[in-house]
C-alpha cells in the first residue's frame, strides 16, 4: 500500500469546482451546454460541476487511450466515441488533468470535424511543467507541481480513484 498524501482537501477542491461552475454559467448565458467526459478520470469532477451550473448540461463520454510505446507519435486510440451528434452545439471537454496535453490536441482536432458551434476546454487539474503540446485551456481548476497525483476520479493501476480529495504518492 502506497502512501498518500493530500495535496487539494475536499472542500478547497469542491468549492474551487463551485466557482468554475459559477464562471461557464456566465459565459454560456442561456445556452445549452454538451459536456464530454473523457473516462475515466473525469467523472467526479464532471458531476461536480454540472450539478452546480442551472445550465441545461447533456452529459458524452469518450474513452481514450494513448498507444503504449508509440508515445512521440502523440497517436490516441478511441475506444468509446460519443454517442450523439454535436453539430452546431457548444461544446466543453471534460477532463481529469492535463499532462503532456497530448490526449487533448488529438481530441480537439477529432472533435472540431464534428462541427459543434463552439468548443472548449475545462480540466480539474494541469502540470503546465510538463506540456509539450501547445494548448489553449479555457478552464482549469488547479495548476500544479509535477506531482503524481490520485483521487478524486483519478487512479493508481485502478485504484484511489474514489478518494474524495487529491492526493500524491511519494
Ligand atoms: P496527456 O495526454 O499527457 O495530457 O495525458 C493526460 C492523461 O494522463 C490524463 O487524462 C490522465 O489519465 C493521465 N495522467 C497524467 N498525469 C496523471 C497523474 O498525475 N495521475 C493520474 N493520471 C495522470
Ligand atoms: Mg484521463
């Protein structure tokens, strides 16, 4: 059993989540929102802040995968793709953390060839150390260190993802 330590305790975590709600709801004003989920990662994190929005937020997933030991080619495998369309919708990915911000440039182009009206971008978590790719982030609920990090829909080979707060493994 590794050793966890809290990095983001619940409430800081959820209230920042709260807050990030608050802002998409100004920005999308009387609009519909599409949330896509990229499992499995997000899914604490996107509860979260649908509940919190009056918006009314459809719920996607997509489950990705980058393929192992072809890492510099930054291909991403598609296990799951979405289920409806997202022509003329406007769009936010979901996602758990952004790291190399591989995962995300490759869903960005695959899903702007979708055609939604908009589309952008909210991650709980980013290590801005550790981007290679280039990527504009309209959401991000904490920055950082180069930690590993665990909880809050976030795992270890599977587990700790049900933590109610971030921690790290040293
Ligand atoms: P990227 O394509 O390098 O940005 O990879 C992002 C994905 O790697 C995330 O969606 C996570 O699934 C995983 N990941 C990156 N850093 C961590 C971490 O510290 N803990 C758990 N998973 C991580
Ligand atoms: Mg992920």
């Amino acid at each position: 059993m590794e050793e966890i330590k809290v990095l983001i305790n619940n409430s800081k975590l959820e209230k920042r989540i709260v807050e990030m709600a608050k802002q998409i709801e100004k920005d999308y004003k009387g609009k519909n929102i599409v949330f896509i989920g990229i499992l499995k990662g997000s899914v604490m994190f996107m509860t979260q802040l649908a509940k919190n929005i009056k918006n009314n937020v459809e719920l996607e997933f997509m489950d990705v995968s980058s393929y192992e030991g072809m890492e510099c080619t930054g291909k991403v495998k598609i296990n799951k793709d979405i289920r409806n369309s997202i022509e003329g919708k406007d769009v936010i990915i979901v996602e758990d953390i952004i790291d190399t911000g591989r995962t995300l440039t490759f869903l960005l182009e695959y899903l702007k060839q979708k055609n939604p009206n908009s589309i952008k971008i909210a991650t709980m978590l980013s290590k801005p150390s550790r981007r290679i790719k280039e990527l504009d982030v309209n959401y991000i609920g904490f920055a950082i260190d180069d930690k590993f990090v665990v909880g809050y829909g976030l795992d270890y080979n599977e587990k700790y993802r049900n933590l109610p707060y971030i921690g790290y493994i040293e």
